[in-house]
C-alpha cells in the first residue's frame, strides 16, 4: 500500500478579532492565531477545516505539500 502524503495548511490571520462574536474570538484563539500577519501551521484535518470555515473572513489559509 502506498502510504498518503500528509497535507499540512498554514492558516495566518489576516482581520482583527475586534467587534467580532465571542464564538469567532475563542476559535480564532483555539487555532493558535495571537495577532494580525501570525502564522500557524496545522495538520488538514476536518476539525480544523471546520474552524476555518467559521472564521473564513478573519484568516488566510493554504495548503503546504
């Protein structure tokens, strides 16, 4: 069996949590993302996809071969 390249995605903040909901702020938060331009690298799961899509209008993402 071929074993499957692991995806990785490098989620950066790129808006202000600032004025947003308190569910917005914690999840932003529970990524690891601290200030705007902050960069984390995270491994492509569906729990994290999900986090993105909650907060797509607050942060970046890409996926890293």
């Amino acid at each position: 069996m071929a074993k499957k390249k692991k995806t990785l995605l490098k989620i950066t903040q790129i808006r202000s949590i600032i004025g947003q909901k308190g569910t917005h702020k914690k999840t932003v938060s529970a990524l690891g993302l601290r200030r705007l331009n902050h960069s984390v690298t995270h491994k492509d799961t569906p729990q994290i996809r999900g986090m993105v899509a909650k907060v797509v209008h607050l942060v970046k993402m890409e996926e890293i071969a």
